[in-house]
C-alpha cells in the first residue's frame, strides 16, 4: 500500500545554492512514515504509551532533481515490510501532479522498548494493523 | 558578566538568500546561554535532575548585518539579571576579532517545575551560583 | 486585514523538553508573512525578479503555551504597516479552532535592493497591492 | 585520508526521543566533507567562484546508537574516491575519545556546471588537490 502527502517548500528550507538543503528530504521522509501509520489507524502518541518507540536504523535517499522555495511537492510511502520486529518503507518524492521523481529514499525503522532500549516484538493488537498493508 | 562562545556558520544555516536564514540566529542565543550557565557551574542536566526546567518566554532580535556561510562569528552573552524565578539576557553576535555587530537579542527564560509545568524559585544552591554574574 | 495558515507540528520540530523548540515559531512566522503576501497577490519570487528583497531586520516572541507533537496549529497573520519602505505584522499561533493563545509575535521587514543591499521604496504596482490591506 | 572534525551537540538538536533527531546526522556529515575538502585546501568558496557546484546525489547512514545532547562527537571523514567528476566519502561518528560507533555514512557528490546544471569535469588545479587523498 502508498500513502501520499503534499508539502509546500519553506523558504527556511532551502539554502545557498537556491534549492531545498539535502538534510531536508529525512524530514519529509518522516512526514510520509507518520502519515502512512496513520492511515493505518496507528500514531506515534499511542505507542509510546504501550512503552514503545521505532528508531530509525537506516536510511539512504537518491536525490535525482532539486525541489525548490513553493513547490508543491508529494510525497509518496510505501510499506515494503511491516512486520512484529521492524517496518520497511520505500519513499518516492515529485512535485504534485507531475510525474518526474525529485528524490527516491529507503528506510528500516526497528521497535524498541522505552525502558530497556532492547528491540522488541510489538504486541498482537499493533501487528494486525501492519497486516493491511 | 559576559561570556562568548565562538560558532563556525554551516552551509545548512543559510537559505536562497545567501545568508544565515534568521530563524538560526535564535538558536545561537541558545548556545550563548548555554555557555554562559557552564562558566558558573550550572547545566541543563544538574536542573532537570532536580526537576526544573527554564523554558523561554520572551526573546528578541535585531538584524544589523548578515552572517555568511564559513564565518567564524564570536556569541557574547550577558547576564542581565538572574535571580531565584527568571533569567534574563543579552546577545550580541560579531564576527570573530571585529566590531561590527551582526545581530543582538534579548531573552528571558523563566524556572518552571517539570511535573506541574507552574513557575517555581530555584534551590539555593543554583541561587548563590547567579549571584556571580 | 489577517490571514490565517494551518500547520500541522512536526516530530522533527520537537525538542528534547518534549515540546516544539522556540526557534521554530520564527519560522511559523514565516509560513504566515509568506500567506499573507500571497492573499494579496504578491509573491517572493516575483519581487526578486524585481531585484528587491524583504529582509527582517526586526523580530520579537512571546511564549504562553507550548505547541507539541502533531497538533494542528493556526497561524493568524495581521499587517499592521505596509508600506513603499517596510512591512511590520504581528502574529498569533493558537490550536486550530481554540481560543487560547501559544504564541504571539511582531516583525519589521524593509525592502531592499538585490545588487546593492540599500534600503528602497518598492515599485508603485507593488504598493497598489499592500494598500488591499 | 581521514580528517576528524569535533561537535558540540546543541540543545535544538535533540528530539522528543530525548536523542538527536536522525535528520541532523545528514547536516553532520557535511561538516565533515566541508573540512575534509578544507584540509586539501579546497573551499566551497573557490569551487562556486569558478561557477562549479558539486552536489549531493545519494547519502545513506546507519544508526548504531544514539548521540545526546552536550555530547562532543567526533566526525570522522574519508575520502574513498575523489575524481575529475565525483566526490566519494564515508563517514564515522563516535563520541570524542571513544570506540563506540554512534553513526556510519556515505556520500556521491557529482561537479556541475552552475549556469547549466549539468555534470562537469572540475578543472585540473582541484584535481591535482584531490590527488592528495
């Protein structure tokens, strides 16, 4: 499943060179991760107060075509492997409406425990609504 | 008392304007200040350990002159007033070794408790280290 | 005249006090000054085709409320001088459809010239459109 | 060649997590490109000033631990391949004086031509610099 979210580029994200700074595009990447949780009926709030986090363990972005100041841009996440232990999202960045890709992106995020900082299985009840992807 | 701190402007601090986008400029306040509690003892871990947190409430800033990727420029903090409930500073930004001022600001942060979020007059002992400014 | 511009709060936006750091109210700020110009017809990119630029040159807050993770933030925008020399607006953030306030602020900006970086009047066309307010 | 350039990790750094948010380990690497590129006597400055950019085209990192505020961190910058047409760097990120790997990366930049945006060859002056790797 995809799940897509518009941004309009902030001036305060751009830099010197007159395009969205790289660093950037991680941000959005999240802002794509937390709408894809959402559409699946999970928020970051509610696991947290089941004592859970899901850091980022990995992440590689390949930057084909700068975004500039007003763009509105799209951003496009798919769930390539929701499973008890970890979440897999592929990223696909364009301007709304067009099909040209700006940034392609990849990212491992692994479940944690609050207290303990140990990877953990998340319970039954979040794992079913992984299951809809 | 004044204390400065030193900060090497990065790329990812300017914007399409080619300078430091200003919003940064608030956040080297914040490295002003936190030098400037170090040099008489007092760090943000020692505070929250005990339970206090010293949220902004008021901050200000006057732009003179841009930064510029690669400056080495110099932050002089100065303590206006510190007492048991508020903190209250000054900023002034140059470029290392000159008198030109970039920017200058004017802060106040105020001693709250962390579990009730209410305005609180810090221990003694935090007390008698403002007494040094 | 006002303008109001939602934003949603980014995780990245937080900081470690579990509530947005100040500095990003400056940049909030901006979403509404950019909205505001925008309602009005004028654009960023048009004025520097123009060979002019806007910068603040004067900004203040006041922190009531913190904003945190994932609320839907207003940003309500008002002109208060705008001028052929400069822009001044104030600011005030609250939770969408919510009374209380979060944060106020107030900002001059001048307009100056691209290749000079002197303080200008801005063309007449441009100031047919700020007297809209 | 390696060169290691110091941090102090500020307070805006961090996020909710009470750890620094992924998306500045990005702005991290480029302080360590920027001082790697400065230590062969290679400026950004000069490279723009010749009208040649050489930006980002994939970066990807690991996250091993997370780092915290008021650490001092270390990026370790290393050259893998530096040619007429790319810039190829890993990156390692420890806490100063420790084993402990917090972050690992790597980075493409490509040279472009600024007025075109296309992929250029760098003049041979930087190549005989790059040679020093």
């Amino acid at each position: 499943m995809s799940v897509k979210v518009e941004h309009r580029v902030h001036f305060y994200e751009t830099d010197q060179m007159g395009v969205v700074h790289h660093a950037n595009y991680f941000r959005w990447f999240e802002l794509g991760r937390v709408e894809y949780l959402r559409s699946i009926g999970v928020t970051l709030g509610e696991l947290i107060s089941e004592g859970i986090l899901f850091p980022i363990t990995e992440i590689d972005a390949k930057f084909h075509s700068p975004a500039r100041y007003d763009d509105l841009v799209e951003i496009e996440t798919t769930a390539v492997e929701l499973t008890k232990v970890k979440l897999v999202f592929d990223y696909k960045i364009t301007l709304k409406g067009e099909e040209k890709i700006l940034v392609t992106g990849h990212s491992l995020n692994v479940f944690t425990d609050i207290a303990s900082g140990k990877i953990i299985r998340v319970p039954e009840n979040f794992h079913e609504r992984f299951r809809l992807i």
